[in-house]
C-alpha cells in the first residue's frame, strides 16, 4: 500500500480526533516535543501536527489535533485503511528533558494530547509531575487517566465549572502557587492566550517555565520563514529552532497576529468545500433513480 496507512482512528472529543498511523521511521527516532509535517493527500497542504505518542515495535505515531481548519476537517474524515500522502519527520528540536525535582505541567484543550509526551518524558526522567489540566467544558477532556497515571497529582479545571474546578488553568496554578507549593520547572501548551497567561503568572514567581509554540508552517525544515517568532528580542524559527522555548522570552502578541494572518484564506476555503459537498449533495438527489 502507498503512502502511510491509518491503523486506528478515535473520536476523543467533539472535534478532536486521533490517528495512529504507520510511519516507521518516525517512530523510531521521534522523541518529545517533536513534530511530523502530513499532507492528506497529494495536491493538499502541509500541515505540523505534534507526535503525541510512538510506538516504535508497531512502527506507528499517534496524533491528535482540532478540527478547525480546512485541512484537519479533511483529516478527520478520513478512517483506519485509508492512507496519508506524506508524513515527514521528526522535526523539530526535541524537548531537553533532565531531572530537575519537580515539575508543574498545564495543559488546556487539544493542548492535553502535546503536553503527553512530555509528562511521559519529565517523569521517565526521575522528576514528580504535577499536571494541571482545562478544557472548556467535561466533555472536552482525554488522556487524563494516562495522564493520571504519571502525575503526583492532578488538577482538572474547566470554564464552565461541569468538572472539576469552576475556571481557568491559571487559577489553579495560582491557587497552589499561593499555598506554599513549589516546583523547578513549568511546562505550558496549549492556546496562546493560555500560554501567555501561564507565563505571566510563572514570570511573577520566578518559575523557569517552556513553552511549545506553533506558529504557521509551510515547510517545516527553516527555508521559508513562515513559522518566525521572536523570542528575548531574536527572530527564531519555530520548526528548526523550537518548538520548545522559554515562555518568558516570547513574544505572544507578534505570535498571536501572525497566526490570524491567513484566516480569510481559510474561511474561503471551508466555504468552497462547504459549496462542493452542497452540489455533490443536490446531484445524488437529482439523479433519476434506474
Ligand atoms: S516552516 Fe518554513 S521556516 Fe519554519
């Protein structure tokens, strides 16, 4: 079979879908916090999706993303069988990973399944991880007896108060902050304003904290500039230089406006496969019955 077949296909959520796919070689050299670039197909774009899990005896990755974009609709309506047209990777640095003591890990939304690997890694490692994770609502949330497993200590939170506590990861944070509790070292993933708020509060206890970004990529391997962020005033490359840097030195809003740079293109997009589906709808119905 061409291309790199889907072995499982889950629904871990309303719009959150996970693959395993088969991609040998990635699985074997992928380590946390790397990345593998996907085309659904040939003439589609590329697009950066974090390796949330390896598996490398079965020669497969597992991702994990949002349906938001043309291109993850596309993805998660594909089923186990069906093959992708390309899977480059790992890219990316890895995560540096040592034994540092403790080590707080906030999570929020799809955020869950990028911040996975790494609790995996930080524990494996020897350190206590304490996993803080949010979601807008209860029905949101997976990984979390994974997660469970590796943790000292997990915090749920979610916006509209359905399961655990009633607001946001940063008031959780804050919360035990507060009480006395200390750790070495932050990991934050998840949306940027989550991010942004995370650092800021981390910044204020003088937290060492990592942040995984993910601008927009184009080619994933530090030719076209498209994934540039700036970080303690340097212009850096997130697909080669990152995507792990230091959540303190980042800068959020130059991060949040690049991103918003290609939602027109995308809303005309989504309205023209929304258009095709229609008339591939309107032709089944008009066609005389033999
Ligand atoms: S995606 Fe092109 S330089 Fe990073």
């Amino acid at each position: 079979m061409s291309g790199y077949p889907i072995v499982t296909k889950r629904r871990l959520a309303p719009s959150i879908t996970l693959l395993e796919v088969k991609a040998p070689r990635v699985a074997r050299k992928a380590h946390a916090g790397q990345f593998v670039m996907l085309r659904v197909s040939e003439q589609g774009e590329r697009i950066p999706l974090t390796i949330a899990d390896k598996a490398p005896e079965k020669g497969t990755i597992t991702i994990v993303f949002q349906s938001i974009g043309f291109t993850t609709k596309q993805l998660a309506a594909m089923e186990a069988g069906q093959s992708l047209a390309d899977v480059l990777g790992p890219l990316g640095r890895e995560t540096e990973v040592e034994k540092v003591g403790r080590v707080v890990c906030v999570a929020g939304g799809v955020g869950i399944a990028f911040i996975y690997p790494e609790i995996k890694a930080f524990a494996e490692a020897g350190n206590e991880v304490i996993s803080i994770l949010g979601a807008r609502n209860k029905d949101l949330f997976f990984f979390v007896d994974e997660i469970r497993d590796l943790s000292s200590e997990l915090h749920l939170c979610t916006d509209d108060g359905t399961l655990g506590a009633h607001g946001l990861v940063t008031d959780v944070l804050r919360g035990l902050l507060e009480k006395g509790e200390r750790y070495d070292k932050c990991i934050a993933i998840g949306p940027i304003p989550m991010m942004r708020a995370t650092t800021a509060l981390t910044k204020e206890w003088n937290l060492p904290t990592l942040v995984s970004l993910d601008p927009i990529m184009v080619d994933g391997t530090g030719m076209c500039g498209s994934c540039r962020v700036t970080v303690g005033g340097e212009v850096k490359f997130a697909c080669v230089d990152g995507p792990d840097f230091d959540g303190h030195q980042v800068d959020f809003d130059e991060l949040a406006k690049r991103k918003r740079a290609f939602v027109e293109e995308e809303q005309c997009l989504l309205a023209q496969a929304a258009e095709e589906l229609e008339k591939q709808r309107d032709d089944t119905n008009t066609e005389t019955p033999s």
